[in-house]
C-alpha cells in the first residue's frame, strides 16, 4: 500500500465534502480548481505496462471497484427517493443553488432511471447522490485510456511516458475542438467532458509516476504551486465542471497538476511521522468510496441545526446539498464538513466491529 497516495486521496475527499458544503467563494474556488484531478491522477501513478499485457483482469478490476457499487448504491437510492420525501428530507419546494428542485418519481420515472443506470451509468438520484458521476468519469477514463495505450502500443511499440503524453494530447485536442464547434459526446451523460478530462488528468498520473524522484518533494517548487493555485483561485478559473471555456484548457492542466504536487508535499511531511492525523488521513484515503456514496445524505444530519438556529422553514432540509441560507457568512459548512467525512468513516467503523461480534466463532476443541 502507497500510504502517501492514500494521504492524497484522503485530502481530496475532504476538500470535496467542503466544496459541497458551500465553503466562503475564495476557498471554493480553491478547492475546485484541483480536487477532482488529484482521484484521476492517482489511479493513473498505478497503471502500468503489465495492464496492457492483461487488459481483460484491468477491466474486471475497474468494473467490480466503479461499476458494481455505482449500480448497488444508484438503485438503492432509487428505491427509497420517494420514501424521502415522506419523512422530510426531500421536498418539491427548495432545491439546489441554481433553484432546481427534485420530485417524487412516478413507476414510469423510476424504471426510466433504473434502464440509465444500468446502461449508461445516469439516471441516479441527483439530489442525494450528485457525486455519483465520478463512479463513470474514472471508469470511462481508465477503459479509454487502456484502449488508447494498446492502440498506440501496438502500431509502434514505445515506452509509457511517450504513450502518457500522446494521450493526454489527444484528450487536450478532443476538449479544444468540443469547445470550438460544440461537440458532445452523445452517448455519454453530459457530452463527456469530465470524462475526457479524467483521460487527461489518468495521463498525468502515469507521466508523474516516471519523474517522481526527479521531481522530488522540494519547498520551493511546492511554494510556486500553491501560488498558481491561489491566483487562479482569485482570478476564478474553473475546475472540471460541465460548463468548460476555451480557457480551461490553458489553466486547468495547470491548476489540477499544481496540486497534485502541493497535495504530494503535503502528504509526504504527514506521512513522516506517526500521528492521529496520519491514521485519520490513511483511513479516509482507502476508504473513500463510503464518503462518495454518503456524504451528501450525512448532511441532512446538520441541517436541523441550521433550520433551529436562523428560524427556517422546516422544508429546507430539502436543499441540495445543504441549506443555502447564509451559506457564505456563516460557518456551518465546517459541521457539514465534519458530518459528511466524519459520519461515513463512524458508520463504517461500527458495521466492522458489529460483523466482527456477529461472525461465528471457531468452536473449540
């Protein structure tokens, strides 16, 4: 096990749940210039030569680790979304920041959503599973970036990092003429940006991985990175988001890989030494798949707090994905961060223990 990668992907799932938190803009604009890269890179620092050797046990692995929990947990959350609306989590009132609002699913919408989910990996319950779009952007990003390499490899065989660098080109390439003629991808949700994106950030991984002890872990460079972040951030670059201008792609190539090498620093000085931060963060980071998956609904656990404190109407538990009142003033989005990591990792915890107290014991001879 990578502890510093795990570190990294700990950091990356906390600076998530804060971006859905609704944090002050400055910060949120941090925030998403970079966090999303840094999932992408990381799985591309473990692919390796021997995945084109084994394409299929490549698939298999990528199906069973984002496919298989995206279609459980999607259909699940289909099933209770309007028993949600019963018990007041979700209501036709309020909605998102942008004023969309959800509503119960009728038998017709529900089998709908269900035949998305399973075949294009869509249809999944915006409002309490939002996040869910990352589950298809790596999956679609790792199976093309496999195919690509074995397309490449296989007309002229040639080392990974030239292979890396023709990928990410084309990915560069494909988002350059998306932008200028306004092409989608039509079987892919949302036209494939962010996918195509995840196929560029994947690249930057394997490229990475190659120059890492070259790059080293210096303080100067780290410094320069955080600078580019924090200036994009006061300028408002975008991150990967569904709506990308021609600018993104002369800054977010820049921002995500900025700070995947600030993230690497950083992880590395935490990994130095034993501390509860260390633990707290490797435990996050390989288990990052039950805060994607829960955070949002983890949530609603702060939000009557929220609604008690300002004197709001009841209905607002139902914004997505948090109460919008005063959310830039305040400092609640600190509670939703700690319930949306925290409440996952404690929920977690308990079924571990429970399961080890239920598992039958070997009888003794």
């Amino acid at each position: 096990m990578n502890t510093v990668i795990s570190i990294i992907k700990g950091l990356g799932i906390i600076l998530m749940v804060m971006g859905h938190a609704e944090v002050p803009d400055l910060l949120s604009n941090f925030i998403y210039i970079f966090h999303m890269p840094l999932f992408f890179i990381a799985a591309g620092y473990f692919f390796s030569r021997k995945h084109l050797d084994n394409p299929w046990e490549f698939c298999r692995r990528r199906f069973k680790g984002l496919y298989v929990p995206f279609l459980k947990w999607s259909l699940i959350f289909l099933i209770l979304h309007n028993l949600w609306f019963e018990i007041g989590i979700l209501n036709e009132q309020y909605g998102n920041w942008q004023g969309g609002v959800t509503h119960p699913y009728s038998i017709q919408d529900f089998f709908t959503r269900v035949f998305r989910v399973v075949t294009s990996m869509s249809g999944y319950d915006e409002f309490l599973t939002g996040a869910f779009w990352f589950f298809r952007g790596l999956l679609v990003a790792s199976i093309l970036y496999l195919i690509l390499a074995r397309v490449i490899d296989g007309m002229r065989p040639m080392g990974m990092v030239r292979i890396a660098i023709l990928i990410c080109a084309f990915a560069l390439a494909f988002n350059a003429y998306r932008f200028a003629f306004g092409l989608k991808v039509t079987t892919i949700p949302n036209g494939g940006l962010r996918d195509i994106w995840g196929l560029f950030f994947f690249g930057v991984g394997v490229i990475y991985r190659h120059f890492e002890t070259r790059i080293g872990d210096r303080l100067l460079l780290t410094v320069c990175c955080l600078l580019v972040l924090c200036v994009c951030a006061w300028f408002h670059t975008c991150g990967m988001n569904n709506n990308g201008k021609m600018l993104d792609l002369l800054t977010l190539p820049v921002t995500g890989t900025a700070g995947w090498i600030f993230c690497h620093h950083l992880a590395v000085w935490i990994d130095s030494r034993d501390s509860l931060l260390r633990r707290s963060l490797l435990f996050i980071g390989n288990n990052t798949l039950y805060v994607f998956i829960f955070h949002i609904i983890s949530f609603k656990l702060v939000s009557p707090l929220k609604i008690l404190w300002y004197g709001l109407d009841w209905g607002q538990m139902g914004c997505h994905m948090v109460i919008h009142y005063n959310n830039h003033t305040d400092l609640f989005w600190i509670l939703y961060t700690v319930a949306g990591v925290g409440v996952p990792m404690l929920g977690l915890q308990l079924c571990r223990r429970l399961a080890v107290k239920l598992r039958p014991q070997p009888a003794v001879a």
